[in-house]
C-alpha cells in the first residue's frame, strides 16, 4: 500500500509494508491513547479528537518523521492513518503548523 504526502510543493510517496498494517497495531493504539486526553491543534484545544482530527494530528507528525529522514517512523504514522481512515490516498500537509488545515483525500468522500 502506498500514501502520497504532499508538502508544500514536494510529492513524498510513502510505500507501507504490509507487516505495518498488520502488526503495528500496539503502535497505532499507543498514538490514540496519547491523544485520549486531548490535543493542541494549532491554537486551538481539541478535548476529544475525532478520527479525522487524529490524523490530521499524526500527519503532522508524519512531516517532521519526512524531513528528518526517518523512514521507518514515517512508515508508520503512514499506516496509522490507512489504518484509522480506510481508502486515504493522500495527504496534504499544512507546513504552517495548523494541522486543522491539514487534507486528507479519499476517493468518493
């Protein structure tokens, strides 16, 4: 499976083995009780993150795992969100730290 990560005017295109999506579930779990508790999104606070919102969270995330060459860790915030938002083909990244503009695209919705 594969993600496209648009930021700003850059194409990264995220390959994720199928082992992240079957076995990175005690990992993907571990982001969802992180954000339990609620998130800073922005200037904002989201007492209860829905899962759009989560990814939104984790393609934030996703970026800084990108521009800091951290391929597995990138792999896996990748799964993350295929995982919690089924069909996702692509992200767009807001690079100006709101992750509340951040797109998530899946085709039909």
């Amino acid at each position: 499976m594969k993600l496209d990560v648009y930021i700003g005017n850059e194409l990264h295109k995220i390959e994720i083995p199928e082992m992240v999506l079957e076995e990175g579930h005690d990992f993907f779990d571990k982001i969802d009780r992180d954000m339990d508790g609620g998130w800073k999104m922005g200037p904002e606070f989201i007492e209860s993150p829905d899962t759009e919102q989560r990814c939104q969270i984790v393609a934030d995330k996703l970026m800084t795992a990108i521009e800091t060459g951290n391929d597995n860790m990138a792999r896996l915030l990748a799964g993350y969100i295929v995982t919690r938002m089924p069909g996702t083909e692509a992200v767009n990244i807001d690079i100006y730290g709101e992750p509340l503009n951040t797109r998530i695209y899946q085709p039909g919705k």
